[in-house]
C-alpha cells in the first residue's frame, strides 16, 4: 500500500518553524540550546532502537483460526510490555507517508500515559517525562513488531520517534480517540497563546483544530523552558477529572506555571 500522505519535517527542516523564527530574527530555537542530558538519553534511547524496527520473520507462523482471539493475545502483550491502551484499524494510505510502500494491512497503536504528578516538579520535568513516554512508546512498539516477526510468524514494523513512515494522529482518529475532543476542550480553553482554535478544518474526512505556530511557538519553543499545558490538561493524561485529589493537583500545576511567567488560562476547567 502506498502513502498518500505529507509528513511535516521535524527539527530546522520544519518549514513553519524556520519561517516564524525568521520573522523574529532568530536562527536558532532557544529551548533546544540547553543542556538537558536526561532528554538527550531519551532521544538516544529511541534512536538506538531503530535497527530494531524490523527483521526476519518466522517462517512457523500461527495459524489465525479465531481473529478475535488473536487480537486479544496481542493487545495483553502489548499491556504486558508496557501499554496503558491498545488499538487496532486497518491500515490506509492516508496514515502512511506520500510515495513510501508498505507491506501491511493492519496498524496497531498504543497509547503509554504520562506522569500527571509531574506536572507539580515544572516545565522541565514535565518535558522530561514526556521524552521519556515517547521512549517507553518506542520500547513497546519494538518489543511487540519482534513478538508479531518471531512468535507469531507475521511482518511487523515498529514505528516511533526513531524513525516512523505512518503518523500517529490519522491512525489515533479512526480507533476514535479524537470523538472526545469535540465537547472537551480543555486545552483551547487553557492554552495560553489562545493557539488552538474554536473551528476545525477537515481534510480526506479528518477533524484537525490547526494550531497557530505564530501564536503557540513564541510560548513554548521560543522561551527557555517548554510550554506543553495543552497536553498536560489532556484527560488522555488527566484522566480521572471527577476525582478531587487530581482536581487539586490541577489548580497546584496551574499555579506553578503562573510563577513561570505564564497568564491565567482563559476559560472554565
Ligand atoms: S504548547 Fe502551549 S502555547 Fe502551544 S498550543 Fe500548547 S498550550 Fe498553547
Ligand atoms: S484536551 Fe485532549 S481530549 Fe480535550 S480537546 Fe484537547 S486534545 Fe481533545
């Protein structure tokens, strides 16, 4: 199956991202300048597992006599490995990268959450612990392309941030994490750049709320420590928003952003 789609370049290769430090006569992204070693690890430690990716592939396969059940085994080994959830679609060309072919008919996602409490320690440690999720993400999703290759005979790839040719939020939006997203809106609500807009645009069918880099990178790459408050009020990651204990430790973490120099969120949480 061939990708029909144009994945955005990361890093100085990002196009929008040059383009608004430019207009700000900067050449360079301030955040990324510091020495942040942990984060570096983490990105090594994704990075190490890219060879891993793919492999050979047991030529004994398992036989598939209840598909219901196969998908069961793999969804508990992919738990058993780390996962916090599992998903499973099928694969289409809209998730794959414009003009790369791929052998597969089926994606599997994982979602691994991340340490709301971090949000208390500050940016930094909420960074941190966001690099370290993305590496947890890159771990299960080795270990669980090997499974599929070795023990149950199949072709697998693993996609993560070491190195990937099908992006995570098409694939996220048809296993139907993104229905959530249209009565939420805490993160328009609290972002604040006001980045994240009230309407939508959709394109080949999918919902997309285009986040203004003009508005949003000024606040979060730009400075010296990362912004991040539209994932972090995520009930993807602040799930239980009922629960009082988590309630207080949202009002705590919005008052430790305020000392970081940022304005009161607009908006009823
Ligand atoms: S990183 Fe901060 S400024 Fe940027 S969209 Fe998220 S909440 Fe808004
Ligand atoms: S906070 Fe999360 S669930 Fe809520 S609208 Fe934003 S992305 Fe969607």
């Amino acid at each position: 199956m061939i990708g029909t789609n144009w994945i955005r370049e990361q890093g100085m290769q990002d196009a929008l991202l040059v383009n608004a430090l430019r207009k700000r006569g900067m050449d360079d992204v301030p955040l990324w300048q510091r020495k942040f070693p942990k984060r570096d690890a983490a990105m090594k430690h994704w990075n190490d597992l890219t060879p891993r990716r793919d492999g050979p592939v047991n030529p004994e396969r398992v036989e598939v006599t209840d598909l219901a059940v196969m998908n069961e085994d793999i969804k508990h080994r992919a738990r058993e490995m780390g996962a916090d959830d599992v998903g499973m679609t099928a694969l289409r060309p809209e998730f794959i990268e414009l003009g790369v072919d791929l052998p597969h008919k089926n994606v599997i996602a994982i979602i691994c959450y991340e340490d709301y409490a971090k949000s208390l320690e500050g940016p930094d440690e909420v960074d941190l612990e966001a690099m370290s999720t993305y590496a947890k993400c890159a771990d299960v999703a080795t270990d669980l392309a090997e499974y599929i290759r070795e023990d149950l005979g199949y072709p697998a790839v693993a996609h993560h941030n070491g190195s990937f040719q099908i992006q995570a939020i098409p694939v996220f939006y048809e296993v139907g994490v993104q229905d959530y997203c249209l009565t939420c809106n805490l993160c328009r609500n609290n972002c604040p750049g006001d980045a994240i807009p009230d309407d939508y645009i959709t394109t080949e069918g999918i919902k997309r709320w285009l986040t203004d880099i003009d508005k949003c990178y000024p606040i979060s790459r730009f400075r010296e420590s990362y912004c991040h408050i539209c994932v972090d009020v995520c009930p993807y990651i602040h799930k239980e928003n009922g629960d009082p204990e988590k309630k207080s430790m949202f009002g705590q973490y919005m008052k430790i952003r305020k000392e970081e120099g940022y304005k009161t969120p607009k908006g009823e949480r």
